[in-house]
C-alpha cells in the first residue's frame, strides 16, 4: 500500500496494549513497496541511509531524528536523497561492495525479465541480461568470492562473477548474443551451477569469518547448505512448506543455526540439520529477523502477511520427557473373527427389533387437517388491496394439528398462489403435550388485479420428534393441501356468445346441468337458459361456460388465453365429483381439438421481452449511477478546494443525472411487477396447456407430472435463471431420451450452461416438436429403459400435428438445428455471455 513505518518497540507488561511512542516514523510513499535495505548508500558520506525499491524506481533517503524536551517530544524527519527512475519493473534487489570497493555500497537490482541492473550510488552503471532467464528468483550478492548468486527458472542455483558482469556484453546490445562476432564483447557465462529440483524462496549467504561462507538456498520441500563454490554441505527435507528463513551464529563451534517459519503458525530452530526448538506463533511468519533491543539479545522480530509485527524470547529449556511405550498384546486372528461375528450378530438383532430411523407406520405421530369455511367472513380481512372493485372478499381457513407422543419446535407454514395472500402465514409451537390438538385459522384473499395460477394451498409442518438415540430430535415435515373456493376470486357475471378464445372438452357421459355443477353462480335471466353460466374474475375479465344439449360436450370462452385455465380446470374436478357420487367410475374427459400452441406462444413472447427489457433497463440504471457518482466526486473536490473554482454547471448535471436515476428506478419497479404479472400469465397458460395434452393423449397421472416438472420449475424468475432456459433445457432432454427417435439422439449431450437465449424461437420449436412426439405414439417415462427407439403408431381418433414444415428447414435457416425426414438432430451451441455493464468514464 506504499506505507513505510520505523518501529522502536518497548517491553510491554501483561495486560498492557501497544504504546503510541513505538511508532518512530510512518510516511506514505504513495507506489508499492518491494524491498527495503541500510546500507551506505550516499556517496561523500559513510552514514546508513534507507534504500526503498518500488516496481519502477529506487528511492534512497536519511532518517534523523530531533530530540525533544519531553518523552513524546522525539520528531523524525525522513528526506529524500536521490532516486532512479527504472525503465523496466523492479522484482528484488541485493547491496554491498562490489568489486571490492571501500566506504561504499553499491545496488544490484533484478528486473522481471531477468534483467541485473547495477548502481554506483547516484549513477547507473550497467545492466545485464541472464542467460536463459524467463522468472526472476531470489538474488543475494557474496563479499567473500565477489559474486551473485540467484535461483533461476530452472530449477538450478546459479553463481555470476561481479568482474564477468562488468565485462559482459551491454544490455542494450542484446540481440544476436547466439551469433555474435568476436570482439563484439564477452558472453555472460556462469561462474557454477546446482540443479536443486524446486523452486527456491530465498537465499542467505552467512560468513562467520573468513575462513568460510556458506549459502543457504530455502526451497519449497527443503532448505540446502553450499559451500562457496557450490558443492552441498548439508540438506534437510521439512515437514511442512516454509513461509521464511534465517540463519545465524551459533553457540558450538562449526555450526550455524536456522531459524525457518511455516504455514502452520509454527517456527522451527536448526542446528544444522538437527531440530533444537519448535515454538507456537499467533500468525505465519513471511519475515524473521534476530537482534538486540533495549540490551535483550537474541529477540526475534516476525512479520505477518497482514501486517502483524511481534518480538519475541526464547527463554526456557525445552522439555525432554517422552511417554512411555505402550505394551502391544499379540494379535490372534482367530479370536478377532470370533468377536467380529459376535458383534455382527448384535447389529443386525438391533436393526431387525429397533431400526435407526423410525418406521412408515409412525407417520400418525403428528396429523395435520385443513378446513375452509364455505361462508365469506363476515368482515372481510382484506386489506391494502388493489384489486378495482370496492368488496374483495375473504375466507377463513382452520389448520388443526393433532400429535400422539410429545414433539418440540413444530413450526407451520402456509403457502398459497400469488396474488392471493394470507393474513398470517407462520405459526410456531415451542412444545406440545402427548394427545394435543391445536388449532390456527387465518384469512385468505386476492390482492392483485390479476388470477392466480391456481386455487391450491398448502400448510407445511417441520417438527423434532425425540428418540431413544436421538434426545434432541429427528427433524420430520409432514403437509396438508386444501382447495379455496372459486367465488373467492370470480362473481356471478353475464354470460357471452362472442370471445377470441374457445375450448372444447368431450366426456362420455350425458352433458350435466350446470346449475348443479356450480350452485353458487346462478345467474338466470329471462329465458332461463341453464346450459349458459357467465363469470366474472375479481380482476375484471370475464369467461363464459356452455354446455352442449345434443352432445356430451362443454365449451368453455373468454377474451384472454390464460383466463380459461381456471374454469377449464374446475369444471373437469366438479364433473369427476360430481359422477363420484352417483357411483359412476368410468367417467372420463377427452379433447380433441387443435393445440393453442400459437396462443400459448404469444404469451411467452410477452414474457421474454419483459425480461430483455428489465436487463436493459438495469443497465442503464447502472450507467446512470456511475455517472452520477463520478459527478458527486468532482462536485466533492470543487468544493474541498481552498481555492474554489466555478462549478461549471455540474449541479446542473448532477440534477438531471437524479432525475434520471429516480425515472429509471421507477421503470425497473414498473417492468418487475409487469413481469411478474406476466409470468403469473404464463404458468396459468402452461398449466391448461398440459391439462389439454394430457387430455389430448390420454396421459396417465405419472406422465402428466413429469410434463408439469419440465413445464413449471420454477416458482418465479430470478436474475440469475429464468423460464425460457430451464424450460428448453427439461424438454431438450425428454427430445433427447424418452421420445427420441434413434440412437444417434441419445448420444447427444446437452449444453450445462443455462444462459438467457437470444429469442424465443428454439423454445417455441421443441415444444412444437414435443406435441408431435406425443401424436406419433412417444410417452413420456423415466426409466432407463425409456430411451428406446418408439415404434410409431397413431392412435385412434387423434389428429396430428404436422412435423413436415419444421422437418424440411434447410440448414441455412436455422443453424443450431436440422430435422431430416428419417433422423432427428439437435446441435448444442454455447450461448454468448451477456456482455458487463459498461459504464462511462470518469
């Protein structure tokens, strides 16, 4: 973060935080900071002064120090003595007498690209290329032989003469370094290499006097001893990887200590290759050092990646005790199978008495009844609605739960279809009693100014239920489902002769009077037609019902597709009631009709533009807030400024930019309700949709549910998925399994990205090509056995849809998919990934 900090830390007592005077000095250099190193540095002088390296220069400075007339009195100055702007991106760096030379230090610093650039003081002296180099390593710099010795990228440490260094051929000169002629200078050639096999973390060369040196290499596995001209003096092999290192003096003669931190928190103490302490630290070291302060040798300074600095002391001998081995018995195995059998026999007479899991025949712990009020209640509880008419009803709804043996944190929770809401829809019982019955009612009405997809609730009960191995509780669900009444939400209304949309469905029985059928919406006018009943929704459309006189069927018509669903449905569940109780059981309903695929498809039209709009909408919105705040930003430093100068009608700009944000804001609002309403459409639509296939084919009730969970997986959209995708995707598969119709299909794999389509076009094709499966004798299972080529035969009585104008698109129409009179092929290409938001630039 560029800050640079000199501490001067004080012993502190037990209980005592960190003293304020132990920050000497805090400046903020503004670039990262890479590496920092003391050293002579400023020519004329021999005085320490602070080398700091950035990514692209090096900084030298002096720090002094005034004295003050109290303790908190002391003021440092740091001053800038010179810095070098680099050409090329700093990696590290090394200092010391190069050559030879006295009073002075002289840095070394490596480029990224592998590149030594070396200074004399204020002046740059040269650079050279490695050889070979492709990442930088550890760089250190050897006063006993003269030389720098580094890790290279292939894995080797190698050593460079500093005299060879000066007397190479110029950075600059580079090129042809393979073909160069003689006398165009000298190769850069390597004083002696050691393949070490690992990348290295740092180096650290320690010469205790002069008759020898050693360079310590840490690597990744293990840290390596060398002597000066690279010959192994000893290695050890870690347990743990290394995070730093650091050797030092130690107190037997020819030995060197090491300290080396790791990962797990620990710091490991080397005498050689011998483990003399192992110590516990708060954090991962990245950084260790060993020095004296305030007269207290041997204190170790670590450093943590986040910044965490901790001195501490090692001041106690270790603990030598080992515990004693414990005494082994003889293993017979003989005797071991004697008891393996035993204990077998214990399990499994267990599990044949008590099993783990409670049995099916306890499911009555717990039942759960639901009963609707056939009356509207008296005052009706409907409130904030915004529904058009004046009286929007409500009903009461009573869940009872009634519990055999003693249960613990039973929670309910009731759901219905939106817009239809409940007045309550939690319900929590901490504990209840053995042979408990307890009872909750709440009040349902319709909110919204549209129909909910259906009339169906739901009350869900999660509770614990204690056991012998478990006190606490087994968790178990159990739920009941009830049925709102259709007055609910729809009046008597008049009936129509003329609508854009009509169903007709067949039975096999004389056609019913439809005063019996629904008593509650008996609306006689004056010539008594009772085969005619109008209704009338809530939120303003209106369907009417006609019972054919001659014929055993029932049309049902209104001006909106989705609004015939709810009738449809009903009339079908009161016709099955209704020959249920004059003992009839042969009673079935048939269509027989065209598909309203196109209508179907209108409404998914209306949905997907919904959406496209909403993501561009909220693209613009994000824009729109980018560019106001970039202008609250200006507007901030106008404003901070000693010296203001003219706004520059940028109030202007930023009134107008609100007003923008607030209208977006508004239309993303609207477009998210429109769109809800719309998918709410939709769902009624796909739920008649599937009852007239199932009609239609005469599905049984398993394959009816398998069309519902391809037709209706979600509950609503999210950001993230939507309808279109996942829809496509379910009925990709059913295309590609149960109704495929050869081997080559099955073989297809299907994309495992859902991303939002361009169109609509490819949903609308599957699903046509779905109807047309279904027409030619596919059924729908899923068993594996399923995939199975069909063998096509039409049924009776059922019209087709016809494949032939999807079959003979050419490929030039539409090339993700091609339909052949004999084959069936469907090519997955990757959708484009939406573009980000892109915003304007500040």
């Amino acid at each position: 973060m560029g800050y640079l900090r000199i501490f001067n830390p004080h012993p502190v007592k037990t209980g005592d935080g960190t003293q304020a005077e132990d920050l000497l000095l805090e400046v903020h250099l503004r670039d990262p900071i890479l590496q920092v190193e003391v050293g002579k540095f400023v020519s004329g002088t021999e005085m320490l002064h602070l080398a700091v390296l950035h990514s692209r220069k090096l900084c030298v400075y002096s720090i002094s120090g005034t004295l003050g007339n109290v303790e908190h009195g002391n003021q440092y100055q740091i001053k800038l003595m010179y810095e070098h702007n680099l050409q090329r991106t700093a990696c590290n760096m090394t200092y010391g007498s190069f050559g030879g030379v006295k009073g002075r230090d002289l840095i070394c610093i490596q480029s990224m690209d592998g590149m030594l650039m070396v200074f004399e003081q204020e002046s740059y002296a040269f650079g050279r290329f490695l050889p070979g180099s492709l990442l930088p390593g550890p760089l250190a710099y050897s006063s006993r032989t003269d030389s720098f010795i580094t890790v290279s990228s292939c894995r080797q440490v190698e050593s460079y003469k500093y005299q060879v260094l000066a007397f190479a051929t110029d950075a600059d000169k580079r090129q042809e370094t393979e073909q160069q002629k003689l006398g165009s200078g000298k190769r850069l050639v390597v004083d002696w290499t050691l393949n070490i096999g690992e990348q290295a973390l740092d180096i650290c060369i320690v010469s205790f006097n002069q008759s020898a040196s050693s360079v310590f290499v840490l690597g990744e596995r293990n840290f390596f001893c060398l002597k000066d001209n690279g010959q192994i003096r000893f290695m050890k092999k870690l347990d743990c990887s290394p995070s730093c290192f650091l050797p030092y003096c130690s107190v037997s003669e020819g030995t060197t200590n090491t300290l080396i931190g790791n990962h797990n928190n620990m710091l490991h103490i080397y005498q050689d290759v011998t483990l003399k302490w192992a110590t516990q630290l708060p954090h991962i070291p990245v950084a260790v050092r060993v020095g004296c302060l305030h007269d207290l040798k041997g204190v170790i300074v670590t450093l943590s990646d986040d910044g965490h600095l901790q001195c501490s002391y090692l001041g106690t001998d270790p603990s030598l005790f080992q515990a004693p081995k414990v005494e082994s018995r003889e293993l017979h195995y003989d005797e071991l199978d004697i008891e393996l059998k035993e204990l077998q026999k214990i399990i499994k007479d267990v599990n044949k008495s008590q099993g783990v899991w409670p049995m099916t025949e306890r499911e009555d712990d717990l039942k759960v009844s639901a009963m609707v009020s056939p009356n509207f209640d008296s005052v009706s509880q409907a409130t904030d609605v915004e529904v058009g008419t004046d009286l929007v009803p409500s009903v009461t709804v009573k869940v009872t739960l009634q519990n055999r043996l003693a249960l613990q944190k039973a929670k309910l929770s009731v759901y219905v279809q939106p817009p239809l809401v409940l007045t309550c829809d939690q319900f929590t019982f901490e504990f209840m009693a053995p042979e408990m019955s307890r009872t909750v009612s709440f009040s349902v009405y319709l909110k919204g100014s549209y129909t909910p997809p259906q009339l169906e609730g739901n009350a869900v009960v999660s509770y614990s239920r204690p056991s012998d191995r478990n006190p606490d509780g087994i968790p178990r669900v159990i739920q009941c489902k009830f049925r709102l009444p259709l007055k609910l939400i729809c009046l008597p209304g008049q009936p129509s002769k003329t609508a854009s949309h009509k169903l007709t469905i067949d039975t096999n029985k004389s056609p019913v009077s439809l005063l019996s059928l629904f008593p509650g919406f008996a609306n006689l006018s004056e010539d008594d037609q009772v085969n005619v009943m109008g209704f009338h929704f809530l939120g303003g459309s209106r369907v009417t019902l006609l019972a054919s006189k001659t014929s055993q069927r029932y049309r049902i018509q209104s001006e909106q597709f989705e609004d015939l669903w709810l009738i449809t449905n009903e009339l079908i569940i009161r016709l099955q009631e209704y020959f249920e109780k004059q003992g009839i059981k042969d009673f079935a309903c048939s269509f027989s009709g065209s598909m309203p695929l196109q209508e179907y498809f209108e409404l998914i039209d209306h949905h997907f533009e919904l959406r496209i709009n909403g993501e561009k909408l909220e693209e613009l919105l994000s824009e729109r807030a980018i560019q106001f705040r970039a202008i609250q930003r200006r507007l901030l430093t106008r404003f901070k400024d000693k010296t203001p100068a003219p706004l520059q009608h940028l109030d202007t700009l930023l009134d107008g930019t609100y007003k923008q944000v607030i209208a977006l804001a508004d239309a993303v609002e609207e477009n998210q309700d429109n769109l809800f309403q719309s998918f709410t459409k939709l769902r009624s639509a796909t739920h008649l949709v599937i009852l007239l296939i199932g009609l239609w084919q005469k599905l049984s009730p398993d394959q009816v549910a398998i069309l519902e969970a391809a037709f209706l997986p979600l509950q609503h959209d999210t950001q993230e998925l939507g309808w279109e995708e996942t829809v496509d995707a379910a009925i990709s598969h059913l295309l590609k399994t149960c109704l495929s119709k050869s081997s080559k299909e099955q073989a297809l794999n299907l994309s495992s990205q859902l991303n939002i389509p361009k169109d609509t076009s490819r949903l609308k094709k599957h699903i046509t090509l779905l109807c047309d499966r279904l027409a030619k004798g596919g059924r729908l299972c899923l068993s594996t056995d399923a995939a199975a080529p069909q063998t096509i035969v039409m049924p009776g009585g059922c019209t087709a849809i016809p494949e032939s104008d999807l079959e003979e698109r050419s490929i030039e129409q539409d090339s993700t998919e091609l339909f052949t009179n004999h084959k069936h092929l469907i090519v997955e290409t990757p959708m484009p990934e939406v573009s980000p938001l892109q915003g304007i630039s500040e």
